[in-house]
C-alpha cells in the first residue's frame, strides 16, 4: 500500500482529492516529489518534514506542484503534478 499525506490534498483533472505519495523505486524511494519548474522532468526528492515546511513558507501558493494520486490508489503510474490546494484543512489555493 502507498504511503500518502492525507493532510495536504490536491484537486486533479477529474475533481478528485489527491494526496503526496511517498516514492517506491529509484531515487525518490522513500521521498515525496515536487518541483517549482513548469515541466515534468525536474521533480526532486523531498521528506514529508520538508514537504510541510515549504508549504507553510507559502513556497507552492504560487508556483511549485507535488506529485499526487487519489486515495485508494495502488499503482503510481497515473500520478500527477498538482498544485496544493488544501493544507490541514485549510484552503491555500
């Protein structure tokens, strides 16, 4: 099962609440995933302590997604690049 951020929630394309997964393979194993460039092959590994930091700092009300999946989800491969538009509840976006 993946590990997932429950607490930061992003909206896809469907409507869908989504959340932070934690990397299984690769460099990011054990990592969440983000990126403050508009393309889609600079994401960098992050903790969940810094992830939350950064999101606090306001860093992602700008610019900057994290790479997201729906609750339920098993696989990653349908994950996406999402801005964060709740954190602890509250709206940020």
């Amino acid at each position: 099962m993946l590990e997932l951020i429950h607490d930061i929630v992003g909206i896809n394309d469907a409507g869908q609440k989504c959340h932070p997964f934690k990397g299984v393979r690769g460099e990011k194993k054990g990592f969440y995933s983000f990126t403050f460039s508009s393309d889609n092959t600079t994401f960098r590994p992050i903790t969940e302590t810094e992830l939350r930091k950064k999101i606090e700092d306001s860093d992602f009300n700008e610019v900057g997604r994290i790479r997201m999946i729906p609750a339920g989800e098993t696989k990653t491969s349908g994950a996406g690049a999402l801005s964060v538009f709740t954190y602890l509840g509250k709206r940020v976006i």
